[in-house]
C-alpha cells in the first residue's frame, strides 16, 4: 500500500474529503518525525512504538580500497509492533 492508496482508503472509512485525509496523514508524519528528533517515544496502542535507537561509532572497511573506515555513531528510527498488530498479522 502506498500513501496514495492511504489516502483513499481514510477518505473512505473517516467520510473524509481526500485533501483532509492526505493533510491528516501528513500531520500525524510531521508530528511522529519531530517527537523522534527530539528522542522522544511515540506510544500507539494497539499499533506499536516509533523510538529511536543508536548505533555506537565502529570500524569498518571500504570494499572498494580495503582500507579501514572509521564508520560514525548514528541514530536511527525503529518501529516495534504493538501485542495487538502482530496478533492480527498472525490471524490469517
């Protein structure tokens, strides 16, 4: 499913219009995106958690040189299903 297909299907289901589902959607990005940027948990039952995690600075190496990197600390998103998504996943 693709956003467009989003879109359409809360459209339908909400009795929205499709430029306030698309706006809707759009809003609930921005708003999981600045509470992860701020390192913050975003909490959905019955859906799951959006938090950020992090990856510590390591080794690595170029494949192209073979010459050893120094690879940065990051963090990045991560989404764990909540009890109720990974329930209905394994119901059919």
């Amino acid at each position: 499913m693709r956003k467009t297909d989003l879109v359409n299907y809360i459209a339908s289901k909400a009795k929205l219009t499709k430029a306030n589902a698309e706006r809707s959607i759009n809003a609930f990005i921005a708003g999981v995106t600045g509470a992860l940027r701020r390192s913050e948990k975003v909490t959905l039952v019955g859906l799951g958690t959006f938090e950020v995690s992090k990856r510590a600075k390591r080794k690595g190496r170029n494949p192209r040189t073979g010459k050893e990197i120094s690879i940065p600390a990051k963090r990045f998103p991560r989404f764990r299903p909540g009890r109720e998504l990974r329930e209905a996943v394994n119901r059919s």
